[in-house]
C-alpha cells in the first residue's frame, strides 16, 4: 500500500491536514464556549439585577400584600416590563418563584408557561432556593455541566436573586438561558470546517500528485537507465529539467554513467592494446626461436635474432611490470621512502640517457634550471620513473627537428618540473582523459610501439600520493608541455 512515493506523500498530508483541522476546531471551540460562558453570564447576571431591583423597588410600596399576590394582580405589568427589557436578549427566560420554591410565574420560551393564581405543580426546588437564599444577591447556580431538571429542564445557564420585603426574603428571579445559538455556531464552525477541509485535501493532493510526480520520474528512469547499465549498456541517460536537487542527482547520475562509458571504452582499448602488445613480441619470440631451433635461421644470423628475442622480452618486462605498479597503488601496497636529493642533476642523467634518440630526431634541446642543484624531498626512484616517462614521450613524440626543453624553477616552497617538446600534441577533446589509466592518445600506434597507456597514470598517481600536482598543456598540432610539482628541501 505504502510502496509508492505518491501514496505516502498523500498519506502524510492527509494525516497532517485532519489532525491540523481537528486541533484547530477543539481550540475554537473552546474559545467560543469560554466566550460563550462570559457573555451568558454577563447578560444573565445584568438581567437578573435589573428585574430584581425593579420588583424590590415595586413590590416595597404594596405593604398590604403578600409576594404571591402581587404577582398575581401585577402580572401583565410585570411581563411587558420584562419583554421590554428582555428585548435585545431574545434567548433569556424569567422564572419567578415564591419564597417556598413555586412558581409564580414564566416569561421567555425556554421554561413553560405558567398561568397566574393556578396551582402549576412547579416548583424550582429546594437545592436551588437554598442556594438563592444563602447567596448574594445575584447568584450563578448552574452552568452546561450540570443537569437542571423540572422547570429548567430545558436550559443550562440559571442566575438567582433574592426578593426581599425590608429584611424578609418572600421570592425569588431566576434568569435562564439555553445554549442553542452557541451549538448553532459550533455546528456552523465545524460544517466550514469539514468543507474547508475536503477543499484543502483536494488541492494537496493534486499538489502532492505533481511533487510526487516530479520527484519519482527521474527516479524510475535512473532505475531503468541503472538496470540497462547491469545489462553492459551506458549510452541510456536521464532527462535533466529543473534546478533542484532531484535535478542536481539526475545531472550526477548523468556524470556517473558518462565515466562508466569511459571507462568501459578504455578498458576495451586496454584489452586490445594488451592483447597486442603481449601478442607481437610473443610472436616475435616464438618465430625467431623455431627458426633457431629448426634451422631456418642459418648460425651466422642467430645472434642478431637473438637480440631481438631479447628486446622483445624485455618490451614483456616493461609491460608486466606496469601491471604490476598498477596493481600495487591500487592495492596501497606501494610505499614511498622521501629523500632528499637533486632533481637538477636527475634531470641531466635522464637527457643524457635519450642522447642517442634526440641525435635521432634532430631535436634542438634546451636545459633551463634556477641553479646547478636544486634539491626536493620525494621518493627519488618513483620521482626518476615520472620523469623519465615524461621526458622519453616528448622525445617519442617531437617532430623532426623540433624544440625539446625541460625546466626546473624554485618557487618559494614548491619546485615546478616543465617537459615541452614541439610535435603531434593532443588535442583539446582527449586532454581531459590522458591521466587515465590504459589511456593511449596513439591509438593507431603510429609513433608509440611500446606503451600501453599506464605511464601517465601511474605519474598522476605517484604525484598524488606525494601531494603534489600535475598538469598539461597543449596545442593540437603545435606543442605539449608537462608540469608537476614537488616540495624544495
């Protein structure tokens, strides 16, 4: 039931706008009751002084008759004084009553009517005249939570006063009311309520419908595009809208499946160049030792075959032992002993070891460096294998009669290292990739016979570990410059 995005955003809003509503209404209503209270008691509590005193100030001029018969002669006058009074409080009723508890009489709808002189059989009870008559003159006796019964059946709020002839107490004026208009504006506020509500609900989920939609879409398609990568495929990519986060994860997952595309292209160019570089030396090897072996390769030509043989092993060497390295930093076996010693000097034994291949390739060489010794703390044999790599591909790589320079600067704490040489270069869309582990930027191997692609990645990786940086620039067609850095000592 809960497995979707959009059944639990509606399940939560939902629960959170109820809960919201019902907390809402208790507090109104609350509210309202408790106002509701004041006021009844306010206008209860003004109404009974007012008939009250009214009475006491009428009835004190009758000497000569009793309580009970005033009323009974002054009952017309005393009804239209009251409904004159009780005229912006339609809701209130008047009940009067003798010093015994009867009633006398009735005015308002919420209490019967009561005929003057008749014997009603009502009586307002002894607990309620002994309140009265205990009390002061203005008395709140019952409220909503109490039940009233008998001529109060019908009402919930009662006030009571006392009426006095000098210091005798001879009756009695209860004011009452129902609660009716305050029920009716609780069923009101909860009926506004309820349909505000089914409103809101409607709008949230139309609203969660949409927000839900544009979360979950991007997921289902990077979950489909994730399968199609399980199946070997990563060309699938995800549609990019918006600038959120859900946005910013389809642009990673974009990313991700871009460098697992690249990957997977350079690990099939691994393979193949792998595969051919083990393959010619090993069928170089394999030939030259038949014709040895068989005769085919008369005694007087088997030395110059066997040097052959020799290089072509030592190109295996070379390439299992990259292998090795590869698998070594990855593993974080590898382990970098930092000595001091002077890159100048390392740099002049490197040139003076290409001598015979620059001579080759005519190339105008250029040594620049601050002074004549320069020192650096590293690992000096894993600081040799970056140089010489560097310094051999710009060699493999210059034109004919090109510029070939190497650069050592002293730069405050940091010693920058430049290998340039003018030739094929790189062009702009493969810079980005060269680093790369299995990478190869020949990938006719028109100019690079021996290389697999690892020399620059194990360099990257061995400057890393360092903590140090390294770069390159150049111009496709025109120029390639390395330049990393290593700590002076």
């Amino acid at each position: 039931m809960f497995r979707s995005l959009f059944t639990k955003y509606i399940t939560v809003f939902m629960l959170i706008i109820i809960i919201s509503f019902i907390i809402q209404i208790s507090i109104i209503s609350t509210l309202i009751g408790s106002y509701s209270d004041t006021s009844k008691e306010m206008s209860l509590s003004r109404a009974s002084e007012s008939i009250t005193g009214f009475i006491n100030d009428d009835f004190g001029s009758e000497s000569s008759l009793s309580f009970r018969q005033y009323i009974g002669e002054n009952s017309q006058t005393i009804i239209g004084t009251f409904k004159m009074m009780m005229t912006y409080a339609g809701d209130m009723s008047v009940v009067i009553a003798s010093e015994t508890g009867d009633v006398l009489l009735t005015i308002g709808d919420d209490v019967p009517t009561i005929a003057v002189d008749a014997d009603t059989g009502y009586n307002v009870g002894e607990e309620m005249m002994s309140t009265v008559l205990s009390g002061s003159e203005n008395t709140f006796i019952s409220d909503e939570n109490e039940e009233t019964t008998g001529i109060f059946a019908n009402v919930i709020y009662v006030y009571g006063s006392a009426i006095k002839k000098g210091e005798e107490t001879v009756g009695a004026v209860f004011t009452c009311s129902s609660d009716s208009n305050t029920d009716i504006l609780l069923d009101s506020l909860i009926n506004s309520s309820i349909l505000s509500s089914l409103w809101i609900l409607l709008a949230a989920l139309i609203a969660v419908y949409f927000i839900s939609e544009r979360v979950s879409s991007p997921i289902k398609n990077m979950s489909v595009a994730a399968k199609s990568f399980a199946a070997g495929n990563f060309d699938t990519r995800v549609v990019v809208t918006g600038h959120d986060e859900v946005t910013e994860l389809a642009v990673a997952f974009n990313n991700m499946a871009s460098s697992l595309s690249n990957l997977e292209e350079t690990r099939r160019s691994f393979l193949a160049n792998v595969s051919h570089d083990m393959r010619t030396p090993m069928t170089s090897i394999s030939g030259f030792v038949d014709g040895i072996i068989d005769g085919t390769i008369p005694p007087e030509q088997q030395q110059h075959y066997l040097g052959i043989v020799s290089s072509e092993i030592k190109r295996l060497s070379r390439l299992v032992n990259s292998l090795l390295d590869i698998t070594r930093i990855e593993a974080g076996e590898r382990k970098f002993n930092m000595t001091r010693f002077d890159i100048c000097e390392m740099a002049r034994q490197i040139i003076i070891s290409l001598e015979k291949r620059i001579e080759e390739y005519n190339l105008s060489v250029d040594f620049d460096c601050d002074s004549d010794n320069i020192f650096v703390l590293a690992d000096r044999d894993a600081v040799y294998q970056i140089l010489y790599n560097l310094c051999d591909n710009a060699v493999k790589f210059s034109r004919e009669g090109g510029r070939y320079r190497v650069r050592i600067k002293h730069r405050g704490r940091k010693v920058h290292v430049y290998v340039f040489n003018e030739g094929i270069g790189i062009a702009p869309e493969e810079l980005p990739f060269v680093f790369d582990r299995f990478y190869k930027t020949d990938k006719s191997r028109g100019l690079d016979r021996t290389g697999v692609g690892l020399g620059l990645y194990i360099a990257k990786t061995i400057i890393d570990a360092h903590g140090e940086a390294i770069d390159v620039k150049s111009e496709y067609g025109k120029y390639c410059e390395f330049h990393f850095t290593l700590t002076a000592d």
